[in-house]
C-alpha cells in the first residue's frame, strides 16, 4: 500500500465532516457549549451556603450574575448534553444505539431542567439586587422568600443534574459498548460525571471543571469521527468526496 493511499482515511476523515455540515454544526455548537459550563462552573461562587443574601450577589455584580446564570451556564449545559446526545447517537448505530437513544433524552432532558433552574436564579436574583430595581428592603425581604421556599428552583436544578449525570452514564456506555473511544477516557469522564454531581473544596471547582471540559471535547471528536466513518460506510465514496 502506498503511503497516499494509507493516508486516504485521515484525509476522507476530514472531507466526511465538509459533506455533514448539519452535524459539524452540532459538534461547533456542543464546543461552544462545553465551554461556557466550563467557565459558568469556574466562575460560580463556592456552594458552601444554601442561598446567597443581597451583599452576595451584589460582589459578583447583578447584571453579571443574570448574565451567568441565564446565557452562559444555563444554556450551556442543556446545548452541551443535547449536543453529546446527537453526536453519540449517530456515532454509535449499531451496538450502543438502545443506551445512546435513552441516554439521550435523559441527558437531554435533564440540561433542560437545570437550565430552566439557573434562569430563573438568575432572573429571581437579579430583580432582588439590582439598583434602582427594588428598594434595598423589599430586595431583602424577596431573598428571604427565596431561602425560605427553595423547592421551585432546587428541585429543576438537583433532579435536572442526578437525571442528566445518569443520561451521561448511559451515552458513556454506549460508547463503550460500540468501541468509539478509548475506553480510559470513557471510564474518566464517567467518574468525572459522578463527581459533578457532589459538592467539592472551591478549591478543586475550576481545575474539575478543565478537566470535565477536556473530557466531553475528546469524546465529541471522537464520536464526529465515528458518525464520518458510518456515513462512508453507507455509500459516500472517495469520489464523491470534495477536493
């Protein structure tokens, strides 16, 4: 075999992905999205309270806290879980496909949950905190009514994050089961998964959060790889590639 023709995969690898622009949008879009959790998660103040007060939000700034909460880490996760389940799901057709469908809609779901929880945080929050908004004692008195009934924001965020930790378990597993990537990075970003759903030192958030991030864009490659080679096999021919 010569050497052009053993480098022909790597090189169709990449003319695959031109002629699915539908789904290297979605793999843009799932970077994207990974990216913005990232920095919501590193950015988030420690979790070491049950509900911050007035002077809390107002250190981080109101409008940075909306900004936070509503269009960085809201959508973030609900865009990067959605993302990975139509990237697994079309990596894995065969073997896995059972788990990476029901993944899916729980991974799925789940960010949607959590994302609907943070905007309203964000929202709540801001109306409490923001100048000329409030007067400062009605702003205080919103905060308290925020600590004292929880349910409507806890429950979307802590059943939306145990929901879509165990989607993330079922995609992993199906890609494992249809051998798309290796399976230590596999096994890492399931204990990673595992791990988000736990309260950890402020001190290891941000460095968590990288490495979560770099976990999930590796198996996002890989899974656009996958989805390139099944739709070859599927009867794109080298000649029908774009030069």
């Amino acid at each position: 075999m010569s050497a052009a023709a053993a480098a022909r995969p790597e090189q169709l690898s990449v003319r695959r992905a031109r002629r699915h622009p539908a789904l290297l949008g979605v793999a843009v879009l799932f970077a994207l999205a990974v990216l913005a959790r990232a920095t919501f998660s590193a950015w988030h103040p420690p979790l070491d309270q049950h509900i911050y007060d007035v002077a809390d939000i107002r250190s981080h700034g109101p409008n940075t806290w909306l900004l936070m909460h509503a269009l960085v880490g809201g959508p973030g996760v609900a865009v990067a879980l959605t993302g990975l389940a139509v990237l697994v799901g079309v990596a894995c057709p065969g073997r896995g496909s059972a788990l990476a469908a029901v993944g899916g809609v729980l991974a799925s779901l789940g960010g949607l949950a959590f994302c609907a929880a943070m905007a309203a945080e964000g929202v709540s929050w801001w109306y409490a905190t923001a100048d000329g908004v409030l007067p400062p004692a009605v702003g205080a008195e919103a905060m308290g009514a925020f600590a004292a009934h929880p349910l409507p924001i806890d429950v979307p965020a802590l059943g939306g994050s145990l929901t879509a930790a165990l989607g993330v378990l079922l995609l992993l597993g199906a890609l494992w089961r249809a051998a798309v990537a290796p399976r230590w990075l596999v096994l890492s970003t399931a204990v990673l998964a595992l791990i988000t759903t736990l309260r950890l030192p402020t001190a290891l958030v941000a460095a968590q959060a990288v490495a979560e991030a770099a976990a999930l864009l590796a198996l996002g490659w890989y899974a656009l790889r996958a989805a390139g080679d099944h739709a070859r096999s599927a009867g794109i021919s080298p000649a029908q590639a774009p030069r």
